[in-house]
C-alpha cells in the first residue's frame, strides 16, 4: 500500500517508520515517568514504605449527617437556642439554604454521654457504635471548600470538585493493584436512594478504567449478565473469550491503546467472579451469631418513607456491611459503602433517628466483626460524608417545616476512622462553642486523603499519573499527613 494511503494511525504506529517508533518510545518513556509501578491491572506492587493498612471499607453517609446532634456535643449551642448570629459572622459566608436575616440558631434535644476507657462522646442515637469508642479516631475539625453536594462528594471521593478525577479506591488499586484473583478491586455497594453524584463518585477518571469501581446491586447476581447463558458450557465460553483476547491483542500490537489492556482484563475478571460471586453473597456460611450482630433480618420500620428509607432498607444496608467484610477477606482493596440521604433540611430528630437505626447496629457489627478475626489491624473503616451541618436551623423560604432542620457547613464538621494503623480511642481536634469554626488542629480534606495513602505505605506526593502534559496525583498540589491520627 502506497505510504499517500496508509491511515495516519497506522503511518505512525508502524514498525517499519522511523517516526512512528520515536512516537511509540516518547510515549512509553512518559508512561514509565508518570506511573509509579509497572504491571498491569490487579498486579500486586510495592508501595513505597510500610503499609500498615491493606484494605479500605468506607462508609459514606450521602447528604451529610448532623456532627453536633452525634458527636460534638454543644451545650452552649443549647443555650443560645434560637437566638440570631452576629451579623458579623455571617455577612461572607454563602449558604445553600438559610436565609440569613432571619436565621436562628438551633440547639440539639439529643443525650451526649461517654463512653469507653477514653471517654468519647456518642449521642444516645448510636447505642451500638458507642461500644467501639476505644478502636475509633474521631475527627472534629474536618473542613471543605464544597458547601453543595455533589462538588463535595467528589471533593471527598476524588480530592477535586472537578469531574473526571479518579476516586479513591482507584488510585489505590493503581498504586499498589488488588490481592483478589476472582473479584475487582474496588467494589461499591449501595443503599437507600442513591448518591446525587452518582458514577462520578467511583470513576477512574484518567487512570484506565480497569480501577473503576464496579457497582454490585441488591439483589440477585452482583453484576448484570454474570452468570453464563443457558446452554453455554464452560469451555464453549472460554474458547469464545480466547478468541476476543486473541484479538485484542492484536489490535493492542497495532495502536498501542493501554484501554484493549484494560477490556482484556475485564473480560477475563468477569469470566472468574462468575465463579466467585455467587460464594461470595452466599451467607450459609455465616452463623447464625453473626447475622443477629449485624442485624440482616431485622424487620423494616412501620414508617419507613424518610429520605434514607425504602422498602427493605434496614436489610440492604446491614447486607452491605456484611458484604464488605467478605470482600476484604475475599483481598478486595477497596469498597464504597454508600447510603442516601442524611440530608435533613428538615424533620431532623425524626430523619436522624431512623437512619442511625438504620446504620448504627451493622456498621458497629463490622468493626466488632473485623477485630474479632483479626482483620481490623490492617484495614481502615471510614465513616465520611461531603460536609457537615450548621447549628443555625433551617428556613428557606415556602419550607413547610421551619427552624427543623439544618443547612449545609463546610466550615467544621466531623468525621471518624478505625483501624488500619490509626490510634484508637482518640477524638483529634475541636470546634468553637456552638459547632461554627474550628478552634484547633484543621484537617483538610486534602490532608485527609495523604494521610489515607500513607496508611497504606503511599507518599501522596509521589503517587501521580501524567494526563495531558501533567502529572495528577490525589491531593492535587496540597494535602499533608496528620501524624498524630498515628498508631
């Protein structure tokens, strides 16, 4: 074929063009400077000092539950009960709701006690959470710049407000690939009414999409189209997978696109959790001892049409929990807990008892459940949402319900670890007298997420991927590791 008529593509990609080959080396040579580790998807490598933490299970609360109503109590807040701001303090800040000229502060009606030997805080909602006082690192000086949701849930996710950042869970199966043969390495799981990011909250983003979370659904098999065709016998369907690889591999040697790697390594994943997945949500298994714990059969509430509910709820949610265990015994790196919502504009004692309900007994269950079998040592629980609430109470205009209910705060809120190589039974920096500011040691979300990848032996700073001309990592151009939160 005439050079005149060769696709560019091919012009370029061709291994008898001297051109086509320095293309090809600068683009492997940016590759190898971009990524800090060779292999594929689902290799194991080394991270770059000691890990202490091996998987991660978060939890994250979509809507953003209220701290001082659970753990930040604020007696002062109380007193001041509806009682106007200074306008001083509110003249700049921007809500998504309130309206400031007639905004009240509103005190929080729960019963805060201590509890284990380090004497943390728990509201009377989390009778069971309260248990693990001792093995939790409570948070109270989280801050953001996000103060609507979806910005903030891909702030926390993905360390940016920006769409098409990876998440978490990818960067980590990026940086140090997944222990699991048979499942992804990062699986999310789902329950009540969805996130309002949707996708966006586990996307690879630039990274290939072999580190894109797979959503696992309800009920029946955990990803559409698993199981094999009636008819299809095992070694029909391999033979046909055979093929495919065959050809993509061909395809690969011809354009060099690292995504073919990625479609192989998904064809070939998907052909083993058909082996792997219906073990996995095979709870027979399970004693009877730890379904109780976890709370799997408890029964729906009577009134069950809150922002977090829905038919079967209580038992999507303490599945989950469970399910998250299985899938680090299982060497999952990385799974999403995802719950919607604890977005209480409004009704907040009603809402926010019936989603405490909801999560308190499992998620204590998992910890309990992980410690037990020696699990919790190396792996991070995370219990985190995109922002907290404001101890001024809800008014927007045309709300049925007044003063409530609380708006969106980025400014100070709260959030809790356990495990995974952090000091137990420690509660990490303070808020003023009514929950507005933080008063000592801030940690930013940025700080957040170092901290998360030193646990697992990843300097933040080193862990990055070279996309259009330049080098992303995580944390962006901030973010330091908060060494007291340090076992």
């Amino acid at each position: 074929m005439s050079p005149l008529l060769q696709s560019r593509r091919r012009f370029l990609t061709s291994t008898a063009s001297g051109l086509g080959q320095l293309a090809l080396l600068s683009m492997l040579q940016d590759d190898a400077t971009a990524a800090s580790h060779p292999g594929g998807p689902g290799q194991v490598r080394l991270s770059h000092f000691a890990p202490r933490a091996k998987a991660c299970i978060f939890i994250f609360p979509e809507g953003a539950p209220s701290q001082m109503d659970l753990w930040d109590p604020k007696p002062k807040l109380n007193e001041l009960h509806g009682q106007p701001l200074p306008e001083s303090m509110t003249k700049t800040v921007r809500f998504a709701f309130i309206q400031k000229e007639s905004a009240v502060l509103m005190g929080s009606p729960r019963k805060f006690a201590k509890h284990g030997d380090c004497g943390m805080d728990f509201s009377d909602y989390l009778p069971y959470l309260s248990q693990c006082a001792d093995d939790i690192c409570l948070v109270r000086s989280m801050h953001t710049e996000a103060f609507n949701h979806h910005p903030g849930q891909l702030m926390m996710n993905t360390g940016s407000m920006q769409f098409g950042r990876p998440s978490i869970g990818s960067w980590l199966n990026y940086g140090l690939g997944s222990f699991s043969e048979n499942l992804p390495g990062y699986v999310v799981l789902n329950s009540g009414r969805g996130t309002s990011g949707g996708a966006s909250n586990w996307t690879s983003g630039f990274l290939p999409s072999a580190y894109q979370g797979v959503l696992f659904r309800n009920q029946g098999e955990p990803v559409l189209h698993l199981n094999r065709p009636p008819g299809i016998s095992e070694s029909l369907e391999r033979d046909g997978l055979n093929a495919i690889r065959r050809m993509n591999e061909l395809r690969q040697q011809e354009v060099a696109d690292p995504e073919i790697d990625s479609r192989i390594a998904s064809y070939e994943l998907a052909f083993r959790m058909q082996m792997a997945a219906p073990e996995l949500i095979d709870f027979r298994g399970e004693t009877e001892a730890t379904l109780s714990m976890y709370g799997v059969d408890r029964p729906d509430p009577p009134k069950d049409n809150f922002r977090g509910g829905g038919p079967g709820v209580m038992r999507s949610f303490a599945t989950n929990c469970l399910l998250a265990r299985r899938l680090v015994e299982r060497g999952v790196r990385y799974v999403n807990l995802y719950h919607a919502s604890w977005d209480h504009h409004s009704n907040l004692d009603a809402e926010l008892e019936f989603n405490c309900r909801i999560a308190d007994q499992p998620v204590a269950a998992l910890l309990k459940d992980l410690k037990q079998r020696g699990l919790l040592d190396t792996t991070l629980v995370v219990w985190a949402a995109e922002f907290g609430r404001t101890p001024l109470a809800e008014n927007r205009p045309g709300g049925r319900e007044l003063n409530t209910g609380r708006d969106h705060h980025p400014f100070a809120y709260t959030i809790w670890m356990a495990g995974g190589g952090l000091k137990g039974g420690v509660t990490y920096g303070e808020t003023d007298d009514i929950g507005w500011s933080i008063t000592r040691d801030p940690v930013h979300v940025n700080d957040f997420h170092a901290t998360l990848l030193h646990l697992f032996g990843i300097d933040h700073e080193r862990l990055t991927h070279r996309f259009q001309g330049r080098d992303f990592r995580l944390t962006d151009v901030a973010g330091k590791v908060v060494t007291p939160l340090l076992a």
